[in-house]
C-alpha cells in the first residue's frame, strides 16, 4: 500500500500556547489571559490560542491517514523548538515533507519515520519537534490502515514486545483548579492525579510548604471520602521547582519536608515531579540524585520525577544512565517522532526506571489516542490524560481509546488462539 498524496489543514489544540518568560517577569492575569506585552519571539500576545496541524496521507486505495502536529504550552522556552503557527508551518509540510513521502510503501513505520526525523532542511537544521511528532503519527496510522491493524499491534510488532491485556494507568491534571478538578479525577477513579499544577512558592506552595502540606491532606482525605476502600490512586504532584526555591536546595531540609508530605499522603503513594530547577541539565541530573539518595537513606518512599531539563531522548537516557529520578517524564512532542518516545519508555523500563508517557495540555484528540497505542504497546507506568485541562474531555479521549484497543485485540488473540487449537 503507497502513499499517493500528502495534505494538511490547519487546526486547533486543546489548550493555548504561554509565553513563559513574560509570566515569569510579573504579568498579572486579567481574567483567563494576561495583561502585558510578550517577550518571546514569535508571541503576539502572553497567552494565545494553541495552534495544531493536521497532517492527512492518501493512501492508494483511498484511506486516509492522520496525525497531528502540536506543541508544548510552553514554546520557545527551555531550550525548546519556536513557537508552532500553523500559516508558517503549512508550507514547509507540504512543500518538503510530502515530497519524501509520496510513493513511498507502508511497509514499516520505522524506515519511513527515518525519512524526516533524520532529514535537515536546506539550512542544516532538523525539522520542527511539532512536524516530526504529527507525521510520525500519521505515518503509524497509514501503516496500520494498510496492515489493517491497531497502532498498538504494529509498534509491538516492529518493536518485538509482548502484548499485555491490561490498561495503563491515567494520569488526570487538574490545571489551578486543583479543589473541583480533583474531585472530577476521583469521581471518575483515575488512576493517577492531580498534577496540581504547583507553580508559585508564595500563593501555592508556602513559604514553608504549608499550602502544599494543607493540600495533600485534603486530597488524601478527599479520596477517602468520595472513593471506595480499593480506589487508591498514586499522588502526583507537579512542583515546578518551588522546593528547592522554599528551602534554597538544601537537601535536609527538603528531605524532612517530604517526610511530611508522606505522612500526609498515607496510605496513598506520592510523587513529585520537578522538585528544584537546577538551571542546566548536569546541574539538575546531579540535584536529583542527590536529593533521591538521602530520601533512600532515610526510608522516605515519595518518587521523585524528572521533567525540566527532562526534554528530549538523549535527556532522558542522561537521567536514566544516572539514576537520577524514580520515573521520567516522556514529553511526547518535545521528542519529535512518536519513536523516539517508544524508545524511551523501552530504555527507563530496562533500567529499572519508572516511565510516564505525558506531553502537554496543548496537544489535540489525534496526539491522546495515539499516546494510547504507544503505550499499550510499550507498558509505561503511567500516561497523561491529554489534551485540555478540564480533566473530563481528555480523560474520556484517553480512557476510552484504551478500552476500545484493549477490545479489539482481546478479539485479536481469542482468534489467533482459537486457530493454533484448531
């Protein structure tokens, strides 16, 4: 089965893109946006409406194949591709990608992903994460329609990996609204929550922590109240760095800090994701061992996650190599090729290091399902509830793409099994 045309239409994401180091200089917020002139190239405002890409292949006998470019909230910050405009990124699709792709079999999703990840523009620069993110998606999706296959079936086959009949769990956010968000997650028994978006010392950590520790142990309590004696989902929460800033890096003080945010999360297991910002990937690599090694020392079991500094595959494999963190965080379109997230939850996972495919709240439909497939077959520990931050609309994307996978290929084996017997 070829490819025989390559178009694409613009499209919108689940959430809007941030000029982070406008909010990070002081600008207020004027209901739902801010206030401000944006400081990062290519903003015309500090919060905009996130932009996407679909990206459709024509296949020979008609179908068509889809994936969708996206990126992360935060572009153009943290070392990360520009900010991703559909008007600008068209052109470059359709005027340098299709040509690699049109008459090309879809014989294997990782010889045809190759063609752009490893391609350089004229310039001798690669291709935009977004662009190799959303045609790598759409280049699963043709091969499983000319396989007449699910996603998952193919990643496990060219990967050689075992089927597991069983879902992962979910990972909601609750965004700021981390009070009726929550209790949204609890409700609908997701597997991991909140995220809690913990982004500031003073108005959401405390000085001293307090806010955090207050929080906890609502949550803890909450859980307790609106779920049932075996719903005992793992806590994640997303500090930004504010830990470190709070307790200025010191490693004693932050350790007895967690030994009260476990006493406070008891009996439900606790991760932090980001627990200081360390300003350079060794620096922070090194931080988080540190800081991982006493809680060990000290019989604390709150998992430590890595993200900032966190971003691409060869972080990731840094991270691991180090045994840094408990898990990583896999920021799918900051990898670029839905590959390369593949490969990484393959490599932490044969390291003994936790593995959580997550990506952004401004990603689309098309980027949650197929984050399903990728880890279906590749078995992270846990995976985002995405696009948006309503909890409710990717949550259902997510969970109900799973159970549908987890449907089919059920069906798939009985069929299979039902063959060798006879």
């Amino acid at each position: 089965m070829k490819i025989i045309d390559v178009i694409a239409s613009p499209g919108l994401t689940g959430f809007y893109f941030d000029d982070q180091l406008a909010i990070k200089s002081g600008v207020e917020h004027d209901g739902f946006t801010y206030l401000g002139e944006p400081k990062t190239p290519g903003f015309k405002a500090v919060r905009q409406r996130g932009e996407s890409i679909s990206v459709m292949l024509i296949l020979e006998d008609g179908q068509v194949a889809s994936g969708d470019c996206a990126a992360v909230q935060y572009s153009g910050a943290g070392g990360r591709d520009p900010l991703f405009l559909a008007e600008d990124f068209i052109p470059i699709i359709l005027g340098e990608i299709a040509p690699k792709l049109v008459g090309q079999e879809l014989d294997s999703f990782r010889k045809l992903v190759d063609l752009v990840e490893n391609s350089q523009r004229e310039n001798g620069e690669p291709y935009h994460t977004a662009i190799r993110y959303g045609v790598s998606q759409a280049i699963l999706d043709g091969v499983a329609k000319a396989q007449r296959k699910t996603m998952t079936e193919v990643i496990l086959e060219e990967y050689e990996l075992p089927m597991v009949l069983e879902p992962v769990p979910i990972f909601t956010q609750t965004g700021d609204d981390r009070y009726e968000n929550a209790d949204k997650a609890i409700i609908k028994r997701a597997g991991v929550l909140p995220h809690a978006l913990i982004n500031n010392v003073q108005t959401k950590l405390g000085k001293d922590g307090e806010l955090l520790l207050d929080y906890v142990n609502w949550l803890r309590n909450r859980i307790m109240t609106l779920g049932s004696d075996d719903y005992r989902p793992v806590l994640h929460i997303d500090v930004y760095g504010t830990i470190g800033l709070a307790f200025e890096d010191n490693v004693e003080r932050m350790v007895d800090y967690f030994i009260q945010l476990e006493k406070a999360a008891d009996p439900l297991q606790l991760r932090i994701e980001g627990p200081m910002d360390a300003g350079s990937l060794e620096g922070q690599i090194e931080q988080l061992k540190g800081l991982r090694v006493a809680l060990k020392a000290q019989g604390v079991k709150v998992e430590i996650v890595a993200d900032e500094w966190c971003n691409t595959y060869e972080d990731i494999v840094k991270f691991v190599d180090a045994q840094a963190a408990d898990m990583v965080q896999i920021k799918t379109p900051d990898l670029g090729g839905i590959q390369n997230t593949i490969e990484a939850v393959i490599y932490a996972k044969k390291y003994g290091v936790g593995a959580y495919v997550g990506g952004s709240c401004n990603e689309t439909d098309s980027g949650g399902r197929t984050a399903v497939h990728v880890s279906l077959a590749a078995r992270p520990d846990q995976m985002l509830a995405k696009p948006g931050m309503g909890v409710d609309e990717g949550y259902m994307i997510v969970h109900n793409e799973m159970n549908r996978t987890l449907a089919v290929l059920k069906r798939v084996r009985e069929i299979s099994s039902h063959r060798v017997n006879s």
